[in-house]
C-alpha cells in the first residue's frame, strides 16, 4: 500500500468513547501491576501477562478465522517492530527502578507528543498543526499537575532514570507509528500474535536470567492482577487498540491516552486508598481542553 492510501480518518464520538475505555482500563493497569509485583518478580509478571494475552487474541483469531500464519516478507518488520517493543518495556522497567513511580508515570506520558511528531513525518495526512500541538501541551500538563506534588526537581538523584524512561516513551511514540504503518498490510491481530510470539522467549530468558531463586506466591489477588493483565489489557485491550489504530489518525487518538494516569489516581483512590486531591480536578480540565483542541475540527 502506497503511503498516500493509508487511512487517517479523524475518530468519531464512538471511536472517542471506545478509546477512553481503553484508557481507562490501562489506568487500572498500573493498579494491577502494583498489587501483582507484591508476590510476583516484574519480569515474570510480564511473562505471565503476554502469555495469557497470547492465549485470548489466538482464541479470538481462530473464531474469526483470521490465518495466523506469518507471510513472506512479513517476517522482518514484525523483527523489527519486536526490537522496538522489547527496548521500550525493557528501558521502562529500568528506568522506573532508578527513578520514582511519579516522575515516571509522567515522563512515560509524553508519548503522545512523539507519536505526533513521527505521525507527523511518516503518516501522510496526519500533519501537526497549532491547535493540535497546544491541546497536546495542555493534556501534558493536565497529567503534570495531577502528580505534581511528588514531581521534585530539586535534586539529580533520578536523572538517569528520567532519561531513561524518557528515552521509553520515545520508544513508544515510535512503536504506535510503526504499528500504523504494518497493519494495513498485516492483520492487525496476526500481527499482535506473532509480536507475542518473538517477545515472549525474550522475556522468558531474561527473567530466567535476572530472576533466579526468586519467590513466587499465587495469592487471591495476585491471580486477579494477573488475569487482569493479560485478558484485559493483553488481550482485549491490544485487540481494540491495532483495529481502532488500523483506520483512524494516531495523533488524535493518542491524545485521549492522557486520561490513562488520571484514571490510575482516581482507581488508586478508589481500590487502593491512595490520596486524592484537588489536582487531578485541575488535571482532568486541563486534559478535557486539550482532547477538545487535537479533535476539533477544522473549520
């Protein structure tokens, strides 16, 4: 497919409400994650977590007799767009560890500013604009000021994990684009099996590696942070996700994944007893504006 036909459709209202679902439901990723990590080592966890994922977008392809069998030529961008998920999830985690869960939920948040700036440069169509550029500036800073009670910049103690988890959201702006770009030649959901396929075994190996003489413990809630993980996220999550991602434009769409960290405090709040505060009222106007401004069309 010439790049010139790739389809950047501007979301609809249900579109819009389908991805602050997801939105949403990846907000109480991070919850499950938490609980999760108290019986599991994170590596482990992520095993388990696309192992399951595997398993539900398998089942679903099958009943939608989608062929999984990988193409030839297909092989090497699915290798590709492998690396580049494996070094995302792998520089998030490190530099989660070096740095606080605040600062890196809100460098991680930034995104969708590069996925903006690569849709930019290989989408056609998908073009950034003044209004897009300010509605992106005031979702950041709607996140921004939900966490910035624990955002201190007075000291360089988490510098490099900052960069590094920085460098992850960079990584995940570019895997967003480069998705875009694969699944109008690739099914999205064979697509997502076999980024499954070649990730898992890395994964597998590296906590092997990492992990050894590791506890693991298979309490109620554990096995519900697990479940959540992979059925929810990595399964129906992934699936909505690559189709939704297949049609329309990716800067408009991943404007709306602001709301992800503003859903994580309230179900923080609500699930965990996590402070709230007036700041994540700021924070939703402020993202509310912004989701308004890259949607909007123009006259």
């Amino acid at each position: 497919m010439k790049k010139s036909e790739i389809p950047n459709e501007p979301p609809d209202a249900k579109v819009i409400a389908l991805v602050l679902l997801l939105a949403c439901l990846w907000g109480g990723n991070s919850v499950s994650i938490k609980i999760g990590l108290q019986d599991i080592p994170p590596l482990a966890l992520a095993v388990l977590r696309f192992l399951l994922g595997f398993l539900v977008i398998t089942a679903w392809s099958l009943t939608r007799h989608i062929r999984i069998r990988i193409n030839r030529g297909e092989l090497f961008p699915m290798m590709l767009l492998t690396g580049i998920f494996l070094a995302q999830i792998i520089a998030l985690n490190i530099g989660t560890h070096l740095t606080s869960a605040s600062r890196s939920t809100i460098l991680v948040s930034t995104y969708p500013f590069f996925t903006a700036l690569f849709a930019h440069l290989l989408v056609p169509g998908d073009r950034l604009s003044v209004p897009k550029t300010l509605g992106l500036i005031l979702a950041f800073g709607g996140v921004a000021l939900t966490f910035a009670g624990n955002f201190q910049l007075s000291t360089r103690d988490h510098l490099l994990g900052d960069v590094i988890v920085l460098a992850s959201g960079c990584l995940l702006g570019l895997r967003v684009v480069v998705t875009k770009l694969m699944i109008q030649t690739i099914h999205p959901y064979r697509l997502l099996i076999w980024l499954m396929i070649l990730s898992l075994p890395c994964f597998l190996g590296l906590s092997l590696f990492f992990e050894k003489g590791a506890t693991y413990q298979f309490s109620v809630s554990s096995v519900a942070a697990i479940l959540y993980q992979g059925v929810v996220i990595a399964g129906f999550c992934f699936l909505s996700w690559t189709s939704v991602l297949r049609k329309y434009s990716p800067s408009k769409l991943v404007v709306l994944f602001f709301t992800t960290p503003l859903f994580g405090v309230l179900l923080s709040y609500l699930l965990m007893g996590d402070e709230m505060n007036l700041s994540l009222i700021g924070g939703v106007v402020l993202v509310a504006c912004g989701i308004y401004l890259v949607n909007k069309k123009p006259r």
